[in-house]
C-alpha cells in the first residue's frame, strides 16, 4: 500500500493511494490499525507522510560515497541525530540558514519503524519496519566539516533540512530494500544514480546496530545514508542556492521534489 498524509478540513488524515492515481480515506492508527473506508476522496495538499518520534541518520553508507570524500569506509554505522523540526513536506521549500553558505542535498532511504524496537536480532529486523519513503538530509557543510566540533547534528538540524515524502510504502511491497534505484537531480541535472545495493550496512544490520540497548519507538525514521555524486564532491563544489529544485527519485516509492529558497 502507498499512503499518504494530507491535509483536509479538519486536519490532517491518510489515505491510499490507488493503481489509477484515485485515493481512499484511511482510518485509524498509523503503525497498526490504518483500514481503507472505501470512501473515494480528492486529496488535499501533500503533508509529510508522518511526524517522526525520532529521525537518526547514518553517515558513509555508501562506499563509492566514501571514496568521494577520501574518508575510510566505516568499520561500524556512523550515526546522528535530526530534531524533528527538520521535518518537511513534499513541494514546499528548504530553506537556506543565514549561518551557512555551503548548503548540500543528500538522497536517501528512509526507514519507518511500525513497532517500538529494542535489541532486534539482525534476522528479525525486516519485521520492525512498516515502511519506507525518501529522505533529502539536507546539511549546511561548514557547519558539518569546519566549525561543529567533530559532530553532524547542528549542520543537519536547521528548519526544513528534512524533507519526507511524497508516500509511505508499507513493506510488503519492498522486500528487497538493498535493491533499489536512487537518482538525485538538481535543476534537471543528474547528480546521484545509484543502487542501494551499494551500503556498506544494509537495512537489517541498521535496526539491528541502533536498537542495542536502546529502544526505539514506532514512528523512528532511519535515513539510510547517501550514494556518492554530492554537491561538495562537485569540482568546483556545487552549494545549493535560491531557485534551485532537488528531485530525489527511488524505485518503487517514486519522486520528492522541493525547491530552495
């Protein structure tokens, strides 16, 4: 199933969206008891496909990634956090902080934890996961490589550095999540084509690696890491400016698209 949050008249709701492009109203609870109505409606703006508990990404996922940046490829996940006024909608803007001039996308996967997950065996990792959608982790490089100390989370926690979307797939429909096309454009020009085959630490062993001795909630997104072809890899650097429009596409799921203000 695809699902959507949209925004209706008395707040936002879900609903599924069909093989024709139609949509049915979704009632219930998120991460367990969403059922279809039946009720066909016209969806409302596009919302970001839930409000996360936590957002916890993973840095040099992707070994041609780490290539790119001359950096060793991790022995274990690298991981931070975003807060979760990152969050942002499918087709509304990033927004550029007054702080950086050194703004860079990021593609990715995202995994959403349906159920709370406490040190899960790498076997049974798959069955934690309700579903997954596409990440634009969005960071402010000279925060994150020049002045943060050592520590990702200030250059990737700036408003709108998170946008999410356009659907949640429910894992049923992606039984392979190591197995996936990602393709990043901006302005139209390709800057990411690759294959999630490519992480150094698949899904699995993600969920596995961050619930040891630490429980996550339902509602956890995981961004996954990104595939080499960054702006800060670009010769000369590629900084995102006002105008610019991102469009990171995963098979499957299908295309969040924000432009930059």
């Amino acid at each position: 199933m695809k699902i959507i949050r949209h925004l209706t008249p008395a707040g936002p709701a879900y609903a599924a969206l069909q093989p024709d492009g139609s949509a049915l109203a979704l009632e219930g609870e998120h991460f367990t008891t969403l059922l279809s109505t039946g009720q066909s409606i016209a969806p409302g703006k596009l919302l970001a496909p839930l409000d996360p508990t936590n957002i916890l990404g993973i840095g040099l996922n992707y070994r041609r990634h780490a290539e790119e940046g001359g950096k060793a490829v991790p022995t274990r996940p690298m991981w931070f956090m975003k807060t979760t006024n990152t969050v942002q909608n499918p087709g509304d803007p990033i927004r550029l902080p007054a702080s950086s001039t050194k703004v860079d996308y990021e593609g990715e996967l995202a995994i959403i934890l349906g159920k709370p997950a406490r040190n899960v065996p790498k076997a049974e990792a798959l069955s934690y996961v309700f579903g997954y959608t596409i990440a634009n982790d969005i960071s402010a490089r000279d925060w994150q490589f020049e002045w943060g100390g050592g520590q990702f989370c200030h250059a990737k926690s700036f408003d709108t550095f998170c946008p999410l979307g356009p659907v949640i797939v429910t894992a049923d429909e992606i039984p392979n999540p190591n197995a996936l096309r990602l393709v990043t454009t901006v302005n139209g020009e390709t800057r990411q084509d690759w294959t999630t085959a490519d992480m150094v630490f698949d899904v699995p062993t993600l969920i596995s690696f961050l619930s040891e001795d630490r429980t996550l909630p339902a509602g956890t997104v995981i961004l996954t890491g990104t595939p080499h072809g960054v702006g800060y890899a670009c010769k000369p650097p590629c900084w995102l400016k006002s105008g610019d429009q991102i469009a990171v596409s995963i098979d499957s799921i299908g295309t969040l698209a924000n432009g930059v203000l």
